[in-house]
C-alpha cells in the first residue's frame, strides 16, 4: 500500500460539468468492498482521523469524498440530503464500483442513511456515527448555533463540539486535532454556501415523513449496520442512536463512555477495533 491519509492525490470524477473531488486509497487486494466515507457539517476530506482511515485501508480501499461545493469540489451545493445521497450513487458508478460498504458522520450520517434506502443495490454494510434519523430530534445544546458555524473554527471549539468534557477527553481532542492537520495539501475551507445549504438540508431532514410512525422508513435499511455515539452528544442526542438500533432491523449499537458527538475521534483504537470486526465478520 503505497498510498495513505496524508499523500493519497486528490483526483476528480465529472458528473454532468460537476467536478466532485475524492481519495483513493488502501487494499485493493483485499476481497472487500471500498468504504466510502460522508463528512460532517462543513467537513471535508480532511476532516478524518488519520488513525481511523490508515487503518481501515490495511484491510480494504478507502474512498474520502466531498459534497457537491464543498472544498475541493465544484457545484452549487445541495440543500436537500436525499440530493446528496444521488450525488453520490452518481460518483460511485462514474468510478466502477458495483458496491460499497459506507461509514457517514454527523450529517454524513443522515446522507448515508438515504444513500442505502435510495440505492439499497450499492450498499453491503453502513456504519453511523453521531447522526440521527429523518423526523429525529437533535435536542442541541444551544451553544452549538454559536461555535459551530464560526468562520474559521479553533481546537476549542471541535473540543465543545466533538469531545467530552473530562481532561481526558479534551487531551484526545487535542490529540486529534494535530493529527488532522499533519497532510500537507490540505483542502481549502468550506464555503459559507455550503454551510447555509447544509443548515436547510439538516432542517429539513428533522421533519419526520409521517408524523404518527417517525421511524417507520428506518425498517427499509435492512443490510448490517453499526450505529456508534458518545455517551453525550451536544450536537445530536444519543437517544437518537436508540430510536435507530430500534427501527433499523439489522443494527447494533455502541455507546462509548466520557465520550460526545465524535467518539470515534476521542476512541480511535477503539473504533477502529469495532469498525474492522463489524466489516470483516
């Protein structure tokens, strides 16, 4: 594997004039599907944790990806989530690939979910972290509307936003920050478009398809799912990741403790553990 986290080359694949940027990398080798990786608000390719990607390439390609006007891509950004989730089967097949198993973040979260209901064929297994489901509720706590959507975000604020509140937490925090910004040609920052589009599409996901069984449509997300949350997610309450292992008929559920909205940032080893075992079983 000659590739990894910091040196894979951004390349670009053109859906109809848009230029959507992506990473390659891994195991090509390996017999297993690509994972495809949906960001977070604002985020981008460079976002990831280096420990997380690096090491779920030793036994498979990884693909990062930007949104339509987000970073490295171009477009007018989308402001529903299902169009993101078209996007990407569109980016999929443009590379070849029949199937993909898919880890999504936060609002990439909520893009995986509609990527596997809309193009159930592309997806073997689905990982969700920190997410919710369509008509859940976010339950915020009300500093995020401050923090989260500043111009240029500081190591503060991703400790606010994606760690515990122990010193523990904040040192992984710490921890991570310096390992996401150790590549070199990183992405340029997102656009305020971007970020004005992801509020209307978040929005608009919180509305529940059919107010009397909220949960309903989770039942159409029948392959293998892993669901992983701290144990206090300021951005979006865990109890949504229970509404989701209750509704998703295939799913299982990890709580980690100490741990807020970017778990697998503050447990990397560990979920890099988790991850590979639910992968590989």
């Amino acid at each position: 594997m000659s590739d990894n986290h910091l040196t894979a080359p951004t390349s670009f694949v053109d859906i109809d004039g848009t230029n959507f940027a992506y990473r390659r990398w891994g195991n090509a080798e390996s017999g297993q599907p690509p994972l495809l990786f949906f960001q977070h608000f604002r985020g981008g390719m460079d976002h990831w944790d280096p420990i997380m990607t690096d090491g779920l390439a030793e036994g498979r390609e990884v693909i990062l990806y930007n949104y339509r006007g987000c970073a490295s891509s171009t477009g007018t950004p989308r402001t529903r989530i299902e169009d993101y989730a078209d996007d990407a089967a569109s980016v999929i097949r443009a590379l070849g690939l029949s199937t993909v198993d898919v880890v999504g973040f936060s609002l990439g979260g909520m893009v995986t979910q509609d990527f596997t209901r809309r193009h159930p064929d592309l997806v073997r297994k689905l990982m969700l972290l920190g997410t919710q489901p369509r008509g859940g509720n976010p339950d915020p706590n009300p500093k995020i509307f401050e923090v989260a959507p500043r111009p240029l975000p500081v190591v503060d604020d991703f400790l606010f936003l994606f760690f515990g509140p122990s010193e523990t937490a904040k040192q992984a925090g710490r921890d991570f920050w310096e390992r996401r910004h150790q590549r070199v040609d990183q992405d340029p920052p997102s656009s305020v478009e971007l970020m004005q589009a992801e509020i209307e599409a978040n929005t608009a996901f919180v509305t529940p398809l059919d107010p009397e069984q909220p949960f309903a449509h989770l039942s159409e997300i029948t392959q293998p799912t892993l669901i992983v949350n701290g144990v206090n997610d300021v951005m979006i309450a865990t109890i949504n990741s229970w509404h989701m292992v209750q509704n998703i008929p295939n799913a299982q559920l990890i709580v980690y403790p100490g741990a807020g909205h970017g778990a697998q940032f503050q447990y990397p080893e560990r979920f890099l553990s988790h991850a590979i075992q639910f992968l590989d079983e």
